[in-house]
C-alpha cells in the first residue's frame, strides 16, 4: 500500500471548478495520492449488508477496504452486524423461539426496543439469516433475504484474504468498533478481543487497516497496541451529531460535543490520538429542510491543516440519499448513477481523501474521473 504523504496533491487540473449556485468553489488540494473507496458495510446498496455476499461484491466491484462492523455475542464473540440490534437485518423477529428476547434498553444514550446480539450466542445467531435493512427502497435486494449467515470478525478476516488471493490485489479492512462503553458495562473488553484477533491473523498484521470509533478514549487506549501489531494502521475518530458527545465522554458526564471537536481547536486535540476524522456528508455541505445542499463547510481544509485525513461518511446512489439538486424524477427509490457520481465528484473538489459508499463501482468511477 501506498502510504500518506504530509505533501499536498491536487485532485484535478488546478484550473477545475465546480459551479454551486453562485459560487465558484476551486478544486482543492487532498492529502491522500489518491482518494480511497470504502465499501460501507460491503456493496450494501446491492446486497444485504455485512454479508460474505455484500463483501465479495464489493471487492469485485473494486473496494479498496472493506468495512466489518463489530458487536458482540453473548459468550463473547466479534461479528459484523452495524450495531448489536439485529431486528433490522435479519429474520429474528420472524422466529419464534426468540420471541421472548426482545426487549428495550439504552445504547449510547438513545433507547432502542428489538433484539440484541448479547442476548443471543454465536450458535443462535448462526441459526439466523440476514436481510436487507431497506427493504422499502432497495426492493432489489430482498431477493436475497434469508440466504446469508452473519459472520464473525474472523471469518471475515479469512475470506477478505482468501479473496485477496484469488483477485491479486491488496484489500484493506476498515473495522468498526461499535459501543464500546455500553459493551464494557456489560462485562465485555471488546478492544482487548479486537487485538488478539489482529495479532492472530496474517493478514490484519499485513495488510492495510484503519480502525473507526465514536468514541476517544477507546481509540487513545489501543492505539499504540494497534501500531505495534500493524505498523501502517491508522485511527479514526468517527464523527457524530455536532450537537452529540462522544458515548464515552457523555458516560464521564463530559459536555464536550462532536461539533467542539470539529473545530480547529479541537481538530488539533483529536490529532494527538487519531489519524483520519469521519465526518458525515452534511458536515462537508450542510443540506436544508428540503434536502438542498447549502454552502460549504471549512472543515476539510481545518482537518488538513491540523494533519488529519478526512473519510466521510456516507455516499448512497438512490435519489432518496442524493442532494436535491442532483436527484432525477424517477422516484426515491431510483438509483441515480449520474447524480451519485455527481455529488461524489463534488466532495472529491473539496479535497476530500476518502469516502464511505454503498455502492464502490460508483465510488471508482467518480476517482478515475479525476
């Protein structure tokens, strides 16, 4: 892999612009060689999310690194699911032996009512089948419900690698460790776990890997762990509502939100203990209450100037998830390849370094556009 550069490179010809409304915004300069492609939980827009199914389109689809989401079982096992409430994306309400599990409880500060991975072992929640989470808009995913497993952290280790070999190309992996301070007050140490899979596993030692959180404390506790087992890997605060705290500074009975850290001071404190931040797409172009993108943020040039990377977070091709101005009249559900590649390219000006996607062969077509 191709490691980051301090210097500045300029996506496009210096002479590029972009038209937004009326202003004329200039490409502006990334830190990254060149802008990286994130599967968002695989190729989610085209199969079930944090599948094999989803992982393997999404390499063939020409990911740079593939997002696996961790949550924990209740005997203690890592597995790709985006957070420990399953109701969403598998068949468990569907089953009836499971009836009595569901209940409601407060993850991060929000209640949640649905069933939870650390009620269930890793022997049950095998006997589950995935499904697609936006069955309403991506009706051409539920043909696929029921015939996936939910995999371990480890099994999807294996296959990335075993896929890396087959396609002979390095794959990176940029895992997500979710809850961390709710898991911890069940009695779980998902970080110690998280590590003694990474030292296990070839490839996690080897290959190129990012590790994300909302929270601080976890990513300052493991970070010099995480360098000494993979010299290359980098650390990424994940950045929340502006007007959220952080889970594991909320639990201290901090005030400090995401929007303090995204400041240039605070951007300067997050540099001490991470390399990349994540903001969302509408930290980087605030939208209206129609969904029309507004005028720009300064926050990708404030992270570069305090040495962060910035990978946002997330971009979606149905017109549903697009600026208003770049949607079509085909319906929300449409995917609007056009219109995807379209606010891709416009987040990429800003000087962008990299980018979560539902959809990488979109998110490739918008970088080889450069």
């Amino acid at each position: 892999m191709q490691r980051y550069s301090r210097r500045s490179v300029l996506i496009g010809s210096c002479a590029a612009a972009v038209c937004m409304g009326r202003r004329q915004v200039k490409a502006a300069p990334s830190l990254a060689p060149r802008p990286l492609v994130f599967a968002h939980r695989g190729a989610s827009a085209l199969r079930p999310e944090h599948t094999l199914a989803s992982y393997a389109k999404a390499i063939a689809d020409g990911a740079d690194y593939i997002e696996p989401d961790l949550v924990m079982t209740k005997d203690g096992v890592m597995v790709c699911r985006h957070e420990s409430n399953i109701a969403e994306t598998t068949d468990v309400a569907l089953r009836p032996e499971f009836a009595d599990r569901r209940r409601t409880t407060i993850i991060d500060g929000k209640t949640t009512t649905g069933w939870f991975t650390t009620d269930f072992t890793l022997a049950e929640l095998k006997t589950l089948r995935a499904k697609e989470r936006l069955g309403r808009l991506r009706v051409h995913n539920t043909r696929y419900d029921g015939h996936f497993a939910i995999p371990t952290f480890e099994e999807m280790i294996d296959f990335v690698a075993a896929e890396s070999a087959a396609c002979g190309r390095v794959l990176g992996l940029i895992p997500e460790i979710k809850h961390s301070t709710y898991f911890h007050t069940l009695g779980f140490d998902p970080e110690a776990l998280f590590l003694r899979i990474l030292v296990a596993n070839e490839y996690t030692r080897t290959a190129p890997l990012e590790i994300q959180s909302f929270e601080t404390g976890n990513l300052q506790r493991i970070g010099a762990d995480i360098r000494a087992i993979n010299p290359q890997a980098r650390l990424m605060l994940l950045m929340g509502e502006r007007t959220d705290v952080p889970p594991d500074l909320a639990a201290k009975g901090q005030k400090t939100t995401f929007g303090d850290l995204m400041t240039p001071t605070g951007l300067k404190a997050v540099r001490r203990y991470a390399d990349v931040i994540g903001p969302s797409l509408t930290d980087l172009i605030p939208r209206d209450a129609q969904g029309a993108w507004l005028e720009p943020s300064t926050l990708v040039d404030d992270a570069h100037s305090a040495g962060l990377l910035v990978h946002a977070y997330t971009c979606r091709p149905e017109n549903y998830f697009l600026p208003r101005q770049l949607r079509n009249a085909d319906g929300d559900g449409a995917r609007n390849v056009a219109g995807s590649v379209a606010e891709i390219r416009r987040y990429l000006d800003m000087g962008l370094d990299g980018f979560f996607t539902d959809d990488p062969a979109i998110g490739q077509m918008a970088v080889k556009q450069l």
